[in-house]
C-alpha cells in the first residue's frame, strides 16, 4: 500500500512538472494577449516577434539568463511599466521569452 502511495505521488509529480514546463507557441502568445502590441501589425513602438526573437536569440538555451529577463520585465525595467508584462505570471514569461529566444516557431 505504501508502495502504491509513493507511485502516485510521483506520478502526480511528474505531471505537475511537465505541466509547469508547457511549451510556448503563436497559441499561447495569442491567449497572454501578446499579439496585441507584439503580432502582425504592431502597436506603436513595440517590436514585433520576429524583431523580439532576433534580440532574445543571444539567450537561447539560456534559462537563468530568460529568468533574470523575465524579472526586469515584470517589474517595468528596462521598459516603462506595461501592465500586461507585470501582470503575466513568472512561468508564463518566462516560456513566452524562451519561445522567442529559439526564433518563436
């Protein structure tokens, strides 16, 4: 029985992490709001995808690098504060910027 106990809350471990660690994509950039500013037709001076995956892609396969980015975004640096970037979860940026950094494909 105490076998069964430690399997199952593996297995539940295991499904939280691979849930933690989604992968992004255009879906998920769509459904955080991000094409909003950042899509086909870019508002004001945001950069679009393609501009924003040629500036990330220095950090590809970069985690702790991501991470730190992430941290200055969601606290309005090097940026003015935009309420969408504080908003999203640490998780949520942080996938959305590894997306961009591997050429947001």
């Amino acid at each position: 029985m105490a076998h069964m106990k430690r399997h199952a809350a593996w297995v539940l471990a295991l499904g939280l992490g691979m849930a933690s660690g989604a992968q992004a994509n255009l879906a998920m950039a769509t459904q955080y709001g991000c094409t909003n500013c950042h899509g086909a037709q870019p508002r004001g001076e945001a950069p679009g995808f393609e501009r924003l995956a040629g500036k990330l892609a220095k950090y590809k396969g970069d985690d702790a690098a991501l991470v730190q980015k992430v941290a200055k975004y969601r606290t309005g640096a090097p940026l003015e504060h935009i309420d969408a970037h504080e908003r999203i979860s640490a998780e949520t940026a942080t996938a959305l910027l590894r997306w961009l950094a591997d050429g947001a494909k």
